[in-house]
C-alpha cells in the first residue's frame, strides 16, 4: 500500500508535481453516526495553472470487514478515524505469468508500487472542494472501478480524485468491491440473492453515500454513478436492476463490458475439491477456513475466472430487453468507448494475426464469437480474410467487444429517454505503455480524473493533452451536475445511424476538445457485427 499521501498526490511514473500552493490547510474533520473522521489536504499537482488543495477522506470503512463469499455489513462505529492513508485493495486476481505480469503492469498502478492486498477492503475515498461542507453542497460523482471483475482497487493514483474536485467544484468518491471468487463465488450453498456480493458491496456503498455524504459536503439527491470497463458494466446492471429508493440521479459508462470466460460454478467445485473440501459437511464453511492468498494463488495459477450469478436482483446476464422496453431507471445517461480499444488486450496476450489462417478463426479464438457467416462482408470493411494486419485486426475486435455494443445499447436507451454518445479517440506520449498504443482501453481515465503525469520516461505532458483532460473534466462534472442538460454535444436519436449524435473528443480534427461527427463515421460494421453479438448475449 502507499504509505504516504504525499505520494498519492504523485502521479503514475512519478510525475513531477507543481510548487506548492502555500501552506496546506488544516486537516479537513467530518462527523457521521459512526464518528469522527479526520482526513487530510491533498494538492492537486499535476496541472501547472490549478493551484489548491482538495480535502480528501482515505480509507473510510463504508462497511465492516466482510465475511468471506457473504454480503456487507454495516461499519463499526469508531471514535475517530484518522483517514490519511490509501485503503488496501481486494484479493486481486491477475493472469499468470507474462500475461499476467504485463496486466500489473498496465492496469495496477503503473510506474507506482502496487496496493497492498487484503480481505478487509471495503473502504472508499471521498476527495472534496475546500468549499464544500453541509451547508454549501456539491453534486456527487460515485466511481466504480474496471477490471474484469477479477480485479481493481480504488488506491489507485490514476483515481485521485482531488483534481476533478478541485477544478470542478465536485465531490468524487471512488470505492473497493470485492472481485474474482471473493466478490462472485458462485457457490451453491449461498442464497442466490446474497452470492453476488461484489455488486452488493457497490449497493452498500452507494447506499452509505446517500446516509453520509451530506457531511463531506456531497449532496446525496445529485449523485452521479460513472465506471470503466466492468466498472461501466457494473454501472449498466444497476441501470437495469435498480436499487429503490434509487440512489443515484444520472449515470455514465465508459467502454462497459466484461467478459466471464469458463464456467465459474464449475470453478468454484474446482476449488473445492483442490482444497479439499468435497466431502465436508458444509464446503463453504470448510473452503472459508483456507487462507485467502492460498485461494487467490490458486484460482490465478489455473485461470479459473468468476462472475456475477444472474439473480434477476442485482444483475441480470442480458440487460437488453430490459433496457429496450424501458424497463430500467430513467435517468440521464452518458456513454462511449475508445478507438483503439483491443489493442491493450492485443499487447497482454502477444497476439500474433499472422498465426491464424483466416479472420473468423482469429475472432473465435479471441471472443468466441462465429462470424463465418459474416467473414466475407467483415473482410471487405478490414482489409482481407487472409494475410491479417495487427491494424485491421484490432480495429474489428474493438468493434466487436465495445464500439457496437455501445452502438447497441446506447440506441436501446436513446429509444426510451435522453442518452449522449462519446468516442475517445486521443493518444499521447505519456500514456503509450507499449508500441502503438493509440487510444487503448482504460486510456481515457487520466483525462477524465486530471491525473495524467506532467512528465516520465515515456514524455511529458503536453498542451493539448493538458486542455483535453480540462474539457473532459468539465464534460463529465458538468453532466453530473446538470444532467438534464446532458452533455454538450447532441443527444442520440433512436436511429441506427445518427447524423449528429457523436461526441468525438480529441479526435484529429478537434485534438484538445469536441467534434460532433455521425455515429455511423464509426459505426460501420455494427449492422453486421450486433446479430452476432446479441445472439451470443455478448456485453450486454
């Protein structure tokens, strides 16, 4: 774990920090019903023409340390908290060797040491304007972390919430779920409403927020849930089956999928049996008596992945038909991915197109998707069948796992209620953590937090990236505060091909800001590519 705030206030690879801003203020102090918690002052250090601090809450326990597989429970009170210091992640669950060393690498702090790791996580971080208090409330932005639901932590520097809060007047919690077989575990012995205790403990923390925000600051009727990855896939099940009352007032999702591979019931008897638990009158409480690193050693040695049960309460594995029938909470929504989505994933498992004969073996190897009906026109759209570009060949899989499911799903929402649209599409030296990068999953979260670095080994900041990261910071804080008003682009109509409903932020033409394109400038091969997807109910 990072022992230090002052280097939580650092950014990945060690960014250079602005002067301080003055002598940083007293330690900001709240109370709630379970006590007295005293945070800290941290300085927004990685934008030359923003100077502050922001008053940040580390480490609040929004439950108890949890039961091993069972839901959250309520905190235990305290007298005071001292909350200066980074809460540690959930058992994380990582591939194994080269994949799974380059996957710490690029999504579990880079450049920065790694959290550390711990069972008893179920801790969130609440980052607040000096100006924020009971009395002079600030809208609330809730973040859920990505990261297949194998993995995350909110003690992540890239979300360092202090400079979204300070530039932006917004208060920003980020929270731990619990992820893997420790927050999904699938088993049997478990009521099916209680076994996805990963989304309870999101549930539990979003409603801990509506108890306890207004002491941050926060206002709990402008809460505003965004997420990543599972993050947004997280953010879309609660869309789909929602809390009530319901908690949250708007909702954005940033390139939501996950993608569960296995069977994770027959995972869970996996690890059962290993650890020798079969023939024990109760396995689960036998399996509760393992270590958890025991576990979670074993579950990233064998790939044995874990996902959400579907328990028509907290999660359901096709949300679509609810969502196109209006069935889901009606709130403002915005949505987008990025154009080089897959090439991240391409990079963690040295993918090699020119060892596969033809396209559809290639997208069946990596998805498990058949497109052998589709190959031939998919061909004539990405440049061939045979004799496979990495370019063309990471173009297709990002339209296959994000850009049209995003396509799909935004226009099954824009059908029903207001939905804006945005396509990421900027790249800069700073970020490229392998060749080619361009604009890669998850690259867009250090603009949206501010939490680029000033300078690494890779280059420095440069100004566009500077005065992109500012607008996408007001477009995201701004759409939480006013989400009636959406974003500042057009909202989608309920068309396939939307002539004016794309957001395009730092794209070619417009690199440090907004161009408003069609969405078929980049939804070409959706009308091909969504059969496919909904009949396989993939990342929906």
């Amino acid at each position: 774990m990072i022992k230090s705030i002052a280097l939580y206030a650092l950014l990945p690879f060690l960014a250079a920090a602005a002067p301080a801003a003055g002598t940083p203020p007293a330690n900001p102090t709240v109370t709630i019903a379970s006590g007295v918690i005293v945070g800290t002052a941290t300085q927004v250090s990685n934008q030359p023409t923003v100077t502050g601090y922001a008053n940040a809450y580390l480490g609040v326990p929004y439950a108890s340390p949890p039961l091993r597989f069972a839901p959250p429970t309520a905190p235990q009170p305290y007298q005071t908290l001292t909350a200066q210091t980074l809460p540690p992640s959930c058992l994380q669950e990582f591939f194994s060797g080269e994949a799974g060393e380059r996957v710490r690498a690029y999504f579990n702090n880079p450049g920065l040491p790694a959290p550390a790791e711990s069972e008893d996580c179920l801790y969130l971080n609440v980052f607040a304007p000096q100006s924020a208090s009971p009395t002079n409330l600030k809208s609330v932005l809730f973040w859920i972390y990505g990261g297949n639901l194998a993995f995350g932590t909110a003690s992540l520097a890239y979300y360092n919430g202090s400079s979204l809060a300070v530039n932006e007047d917004v208060v920003v919690v980020a929270i731990n779920y619990r992820t893997n077989i420790f927050g999904f575990s699938n088993s049997p012995e478990i009521p099916v409403d209680s076994q996805n205790s990963g989304f309870l403990d999101q549930r539990f923390a979003l409603q801990w927020v509506r108890d306890n925000i207004q002491a941050f600051g926060g206002d709990p009727t402008k809460v505003t849930i965004f997420g990543e990855s599972a993050g947004g896939f997280s953010v879309k099940q609660l869309l789909a089956q929602p809390p009530s009352p319901l908690p949250f007032r708007a909702a954005i999702m940033e390139s939501q999928n996950a993608l569960i591979l296995g069977s994770p019931s027959a995972n869970y008897a996996n690890v059962v049996a290993h650890f020798n638990c079969t023939s024990a009158a109760s396995q689960l409480s036998c399996l509760r008596g393992v270590s958890g690193p025991a576990i979670q050693d074993y579950i990233t040695e064998q790939g044995l992945f874990f996902g959400p049960v579907k328990d028509k309460t907290n999660v359901d594995a096709n949300t679509l038909p609810a969502i196109a029938s209006g069935q889901f909470a009606r709130v403002p929504v915005l949505i987008g991915s990025n154009k080089d989505e897959f090439r991240v994933f391409s990079a963690l498992f040295g993918l090699n197109p020119a060892a596969y004969p033809n396209l559809a073996s290639l997208v069946f190897d990596v998805l498990g998707l058949n497109i052998s009906l589709i190959e031939a026109p998919l061909a004539a759209l990405y440049g061939g069948t045979t004799n496979l570009t990495s370019d063309s060949v990471n173009a297709l899989l990002t339209d296959l796992a994000f850009t049209c499911p995003t396509q799909t799903l935004s226009t099954a929402i824009a059908s029903k209620q207001s939905v804006n649209r945005y396509y990421y599409s900027a790249s800069f030296p700073n970020l490229q953590l392998f060749p080619n990068a361009g604009s890669y999953h998850s690259s867009e979260i250090p603009s949206v937090f501010g939490t680029y670095p000033l300078v690494n080994e890779l280059g420095a900041a440069t100004p566009t990236q500077i005065a992109l990261s500012a607008y996408m910071q007001g477009v995201w804080a701004g759409f939480a505060k006013d989400p009636g008003a959406g974003a500042p682009w057009p909202k989608l109509g309920s068309t396939l091909l939307d002539v004016r409903g794309l957001g395009v932020l730092g794209g070619r033409n417009v690199p440090a800001g907004l161009e408003v394109r069609s969405t078929a400038s980049v939804d070409a091969a959706c009308l091909l590519i969504n059969p496919v997807n909904i009949a396989a109910q993939r990342a929906f």
